[in-house]
C-alpha cells in the first residue's frame, strides 16, 4: 500500500516551498540539505546535543524573565531533553557560520514543542547564529576534553607500569639509530610516560580557555536586541545544566569574532599527536629490534604465511597524522573569519570535535595494546653483551684513552662477546656494577 506523504506550505524571506509535514524540521534546514549536498559526514551529534542545552538554557533566561509564556518555554525545554533524538541530516561543511545548523535546531525542537511555538519567534529568541554556535562548539569541546584527558590518564599509567616492569632490563639506547650507551629499558617506557603526563595535564587545562563564551552577544557581540537582564542572566542558566565552569566574556564583541582560542586548544592536541605518532614509532621500532614484543591481534599479509603487523601502532600514527591536519584546519578557518564574525565556524568545529574524537579513541586503543607488550629479556642481554658502545659506561672508570684502547685490542681478537672480554680484562665486580641498572639510570656517576 503506497502511503500519502502529507504536504505543507512553508515560507521563508526566499519564498515559499512544499515540505512534507512529516519531517522533524523545517523549510530553513530543507534548503540546507539543497544547497550543501557535501559528501561526508554530518553535523556532530555531540554539537547538536551542546546546542540543545544553549537552547533550554535561553529559554529558561526566558521564562524566567517574562520574556516567554511560561507554556512554551516548558514545551521547549522538554524538547531540548531529547536531544539525542535529534539526527541532523546537514553536511559539516555548509556556508553561514554554522546559521543551517541553528535553524536545524529551531525547526526541531519547535517540531517536537508543538504548533503553536514557532522556531525564530520563539525558539531562538533573544539569539542569534553567531553566539549560539560557538557556545555550543565551547561546551562541546570541554566535554570531549574532559574524555580525553581521562583517556591520556590511563595511557599514562599504561606505560608507568611498563616503567617498573621493565625497570632491571638494561639494553642499548639508540642516538641516529645507532646503539649508543646502555640504558634499562624501564627508563625508556619512563620517558614515554612522562611525554603522556605532560599530554594530561595541558588537555586538562584547555578548559580555561573554552570556558569563557559570547553567549549573550547575539549578532556582533553587542547584545542588540536582547535585553540586558537576559545577556545577565543565560549564562548561568547555561551553567546549571552543563555543570561546567562557564563564563560571560568581558568583551562579547571580541568573543564573536575572533576564533583564536580554538587555534590555541587544537595546539595542544597537536601536541598530543606528535607524541603519539613518535611513540608508536619507537614501539614499531623496539619490536623490530626484538627488544619487545607486541601483542599479535590479526594476520598481516594475504600471501606470506604467518607474519603479523604492528596494526594497532600504525592506526595510532595515522589518526595523529589526521589530527595533525585538522590543526591546520582550524588555524585556516580561524584566521579567514572576517571583522566581527567567522564564516567557517562549521568546518572548524568539524576539525576540532574530530580531533578530539580520534583521539580519545587513539590513546584507548594504544592503552589496550600497550598492555600486552612483553620484554625480550633474552635479546636485550645479547644485544648488550655483543655492543662495543657498551665501553662509554666505563669512562669514567677508565678514562677515554684506556677505553679506546680496550676497544682496539678487542677489535684484533676476533671475538663477538665484548662484555665477556671486559670481564677479563676489569673484573666481574666493575663489569656488574658499571652496568647495573642502579648505575645506569642514576643521575650522573659517583
């Protein structure tokens, strides 16, 4: 049975045009669809939610302040309760500054509010595009950071036990590639912990910098038409629901139209990035040399038998390869904006909740694999026994002329095992404690 598609009339300042009345929006978001039909994925769903509490929060200032019958101000904040019924079918890189996304927002929650509430009128009132929308990236972010942190922490404990774990293995650190000096392997994955806790504590602190917002501020940040109790008062509506930090910019102009403090936060993830893609490097590395081995999770190769990948390393390295990219991004978009507004607040946001989607999801996922990694105790004791560069630990017991000389003689001998040959030549007792893991990771000699 073919079913009747219910049609309506609906008119905006281009004209009219026939929607189905059976869609959860309007003729504002119909047009959008029209006009962006970008390939890609959609408005964020986590935006769309943060939106949605920027509008109970203005329509609860509202209603508070007479502003809107208290009916339909219920009514509208019922409906921002909803949110996660709310599947924007817009593109993530549309024109406007983010206004498609607004009016998507409106046309819904007047959908689910009912009749009589009307989506500018109503809905947005006491609003405007440029103070909703990157409110509601701000609330996003925080809330993405928040994960993000919490994800970066248990990373950093990860690789801290590994720290101990690994602490009496002593093996040779590479400068150039090339082994070095002795080291514990312990120390190594020490080093890669602290990268990570520096990683947590300034995600952490990227909250100080999203809190501050220009709601209130409606087109250029000056409040017109919005009364002044109202610009008092949103905020710590806003506040109350979020439950975050929030507060009224001092400057509200300077809040709309410049967009730098996302450029400053997506520098942190950045950061972040790099230290992952360095970091799986040298795991990709430290398994190669069998000096660890990773966990084996899948079948590498259709034609050679048996032969497994670092999968898990290389997914990490190409979602900071990404962030690194949407950094870029964000820089573009935030420097291109013009006077008192930014045009391409929608793909910046885009970049931004995307970097930090990646990577709660990369530092989960390394955090897993990390775990199962296990020491090749054996190999790190052969691959230091044979190691000529082992001789650097001993200048100070030896100085550098009678080291070089050690060095020569071993080299006519033929030999391969040149701590053997130490041992000989120094004494067990000098051979065991130079390269002690004590000796070793201690600060300087004594």
């Amino acid at each position: 049975m073919t079913r009747i598609m219910n049609m309506k009339t609906e008119k905006d300042c281009i004209g009219e045009m026939e929607i189905s009345s059976d869609l959860p929006y309007g003729i504002h978001t119909v047009r959008a669809m029209d006009n962006f039909p970008v390939p890609g994925p959609p408005v964020a769903p986590a935006l769309i939610a943060a939106i949605m509490q920027v509008k109970k929060a203005c329509a609860m200032a509202n209603k508070e302040l007479g502003l809107l019958e208290a009916e339909k101000a219920d009514r509208i904040i019922a409906a921002c309760d909803q949110a996660n019924a709310a599947d924007c079918p817009l593109s993530a890189l549309q024109g406007g500054a983010g206004t498609s996304t607004n009016m998507f927002v409106n046309e819904w929650l007047a959908r689910k509010a009912g009749e009589a509430i009307h989506p500018i009128e109503d809905v947005n009132l006491n609003q405007s595009t440029n103070d909703v929308y990157p409110t509601a990236v701000k609330v996003a972010a925080i809330g993405a950071f928040r994960k993000l942190a919490t994800a970066i922490e248990r990373l950093q404990g990860v690789f801290q036990v590994l720290e101990k774990r690994f602490s009496g293995i002593t093996t040779m650190g590479k400068t150039e590639l090339i082994d070095a000096v002795p080291m514990t392997l312990g120390s190594q994955f020490g080093a890669f912990a602290e990268a990570f806790a520096r990683d947590r504590w300034r995600t952490f602190k990227c909250e100080e910098r999203l809190r501050v917002i220009n709601l209130g501020g409606t087109a250029v940040g000056t409040g017109l038409t919005a009364p002044r109790s109202y610009i008092f008062l949103v905020t710590e509506k806003l506040r109350e629901i979020t439950g975050l930090g929030l507060c009224r910019a001092e400057n509200l102009i300077d809040q709309t139209s410049n967009a730098d403090v996302f450029v400053e936060v997506s520098g942190i993830l950045k950061a972040c990035s790099a230290n992952l893609v360095k970091i799986c490097g040298d795991l990709r590395l430290l398994h190669m040399d069998a000096k660890i081995k990773l966990p084996a999770v899948q079948a590498g190769s259709s034609i050679m038998p048996g032969k497994v990948n670092p999968v898990i390393l290389e997914s990490v390295i190409q979602i900071g390869i990404k962030v690194q990219a949407n950094d870029f991004v964000i820089t573009e978009c935030a420097s291109r904006g013009s006077l008192q507004i930014n045009e391409f607040m929608p793909l910046l946001a885009a970049a931004l909740l995307d970097s930090l989607e990646l990577l709660e999801c990369a530092c989960a996922m390394l955090a897993t694999h990390t775990e199962g990694i296990d020491a090749n105790v054996l190999e790190c004791e052969r691959r230091l026994s044979i190691a000529q560069e082992i001789i650097t630990a001993f200048v100070p017991v030896l100085g550098y002329e009678r080291a070089t000389e050690l060095l020569q003689q071993f080299g006519q001998t033929g030999r391969t095992d040149f701590r053997v040959y130490l041992t000989e030549e120094l004494g067990e007792d000098v051979v065991s404690k130079t390269l002690s893991p004590q000796n070793l990771t201690a600060l300087g000699y004594r």
